[in-house]
C-alpha cells in the first residue's frame, strides 16, 4: 500500500505522486494530517474531482483554527467531507474493517 506525504498544501500540486498511484490502480485514499480545513480538505477536494474515493480519519487530523470554541473549522470541515466529497471515519474502525479482510 503506497503512503506518500506533502507539507504542500494539496498533493496533487506533485504531479508525480498521481502518476505512480494511477499506474498502481489506486482508487481509494485515506487522509491523515494537519490543519483539517486548510490542507487536508484540498486535498480531498483535489482527489475527488480526480475521481478517487476518498476516507478521511476523523482522529488523525488536526485543526488549530478555532479549538477551544464550541464550533470548531475541523468540525465543519468533517461534516463537508462527509456529505459531498467522501467518507469519514476512526481509525480504530479502519484497522477493524481490515483484519477482517486477513
């Protein structure tokens, strides 16, 4: 399973990486990262428009913009991956569903 990582704010600014991920028959992406609403969200943005299926681990990504308020940018950033652009989850229900696969 490749894993690639970028400090760019969308990955698919490295045209390389979606050269070897479509030579590899890669279909779905899971996203980890850092500020949720800025990063991580353009990248799935990027990603499904590129027609991949994206999962974004709800607790392996971070958002400083708003923590501490009530209603915070990862949040909202969560709930707009979840209705149009992929799916949301944990990671203790990835690893879950894939043992299940062993």
């Amino acid at each position: 399973m490749p894993c690639s990582t970028s400090t760019a704010i969308a990955v698919f600014t490295k045209p390389s990486w979606m050269h070897s991920w479509k030579s590899l028959n890669v279909k779905c992406l899971i996203f980890t990262g850092c500020t949720t609403s800025v990063c991580v969200e353009s990248t799935i943005r990027d990603a499904m428009f590129r027609d991949y299926y994206c999962l974004l681990l709800a607790d392996c990504t971070a958002e400083p913009i708003g923590c501490g308020l009530p209603r915070s940018n990862h949040d909202a950033s969560l709930l707009v991956v979840q209705v149009p652009f992929g799916w949301v989850s944990g990671s203790s229900e990835l690893l879950t569903a894939l043992e299940r696969q062993l």
